[in-house]
C-alpha cells in the first residue's frame, strides 16, 4: 500500500450515487477525467471553513464536482458552472436533478472565453478551475476580476503527470505560465498540494 492508497483507505468509497456517476458518464462517450475524491473532499473543506455561497465553477463534464460542492454550500449557496459541451451540460443537468440540487446549480452552455464577459461586475466566493488547460492563464485573469479579498481560487491539474516540467505540449506550457503568475501574484497567497499519489496537483489561492 502506497500514501496515496492510506488516504484513499480512510474515506472507503461506499457512497452510491458517487460511485454510480462516472461509470454511468463512460456508458455515454464522455471521458474519465472527473475529479478524485480527495479532490472533492478538499473542495468541501474550503467551502465549509470559507462559508462560500456563491460559487463559478470553469468546466462541468457530468457534474461530479458540482454534486461534491453543492453538498456543503449553505442553505442560501448556489453554484454557476460552465461547460462547453452540450452533452455534457445535459448530463450534468440530469445528474444534478437525480442529487436534488438542480434548483442550485446552474449550468451554462458555451465557451467559457465567451460567457465568461456576461459575468462581468459579480463577484464569487470561491471559483474552481479545471476546463481545457491551454487557457488557464486567461481564466486567472477572469478568476482575478471577478473575486473578492478572500476568496478562494482552485485549478485542478496543475501539474499534469509533470508535462508542467518538460511543457512538451501548449498544454503544460500554459500550465507552467499559470502556475507562475499565481505563486508571483501579489494579490494571492497560494499552495499547491499534491494529489493522484504525486502525479498531480491543485493550486490553492486566497485572494487578500
């Protein structure tokens, strides 16, 4: 048994819908790119010990993060994700219906580059990055506009199996400029914490 399966010993996935999700979005052609539980847990955490109730979430796949958010937000919390498919909207729709928190969670459909500017002038809690890679520098960006001092930035993926190190491909080389403008951004303090046993990473920022 190696750390990352200690970890993943103390919290046994005996949850059914959790569990049920990811298989049943692989049924439907999307890919198993959904985040882990310890990511889930982490994202809980912060939304408890923050007291966020508005949250923008960049990415939505079949609504496996959503769910795991929407669980802690306080009564009057409500999530705003957005997602590029359309299939995979419907399904994040679908499933956050059968998890009870479809009047909670709204789910917009399009590019986020391109919804994003409808957002201008709000203001969110917390705001959960993990949609396609290659533009998370630009979502920094929008991430910084429409925050609050205190609140909470999170990016999945930051470390990309080390694809940050080498930046092979645009993907790692826009994580390497996204990784560095949060650790040098003034604005922020930051953390980045290991995750998938030390092939990945989530960055953590608090905006002061």
């Amino acid at each position: 048994m190696n750390l990352g399966e200690y970890a993943d010993s103390l919290y046994p996935a005996n949850d059914p819908l959790l569990t049920r999700l990811p298989d049943e979005a692989q049924s439907e052609g999307l890919p198993a790119i959904h985040i882990p539980d310890e990511v889930g847990r982490l994202l809980q955490a912060l939304i408890v010990s923050s007291g966020a109730k508005r949250v923008l979430e960049l990415g939505t796949l079949f609504g496996y993060s959503s769910i795991w958010m929407a669980r802690v937000l306080p009564a009057d919390g409500s999530i705003l994700s957005l997602e590029f498919s359309e299939k995979h909207a419907e399904l994040s729709r679908r499933n956050l219906t059968t998890a009870g928190f479809a009047d909670r969670v709204e789910v917009r459909v399009g590019a986020a580059l391109d919804t994003l500017p409808a957002l201008e002038g709000s203001r969110f809690d917390l705001i959960f990055i993990d949609a396609d890679k290659v533009n998370y520098p630009k979502y920094l960006d929008w991430a910084l506009k429409l925050s609050h001092p205190g609140t909470l930035i999170v990016a999945d993926n930051t470390w990309r199996n080390g694809d940050v190190l080498n930046q092979a491909d645009e993907n790692g080389a826009a994580m390497g400029e996204f990784n560095g403008r949060v650790a040098s951004n003034l604005r922020l303090v930051s953390t980045i914490i290991p995750t998938r046993s030390g092939g990945d990473a989530v960055m953590v920022a608090a905006v002061r």
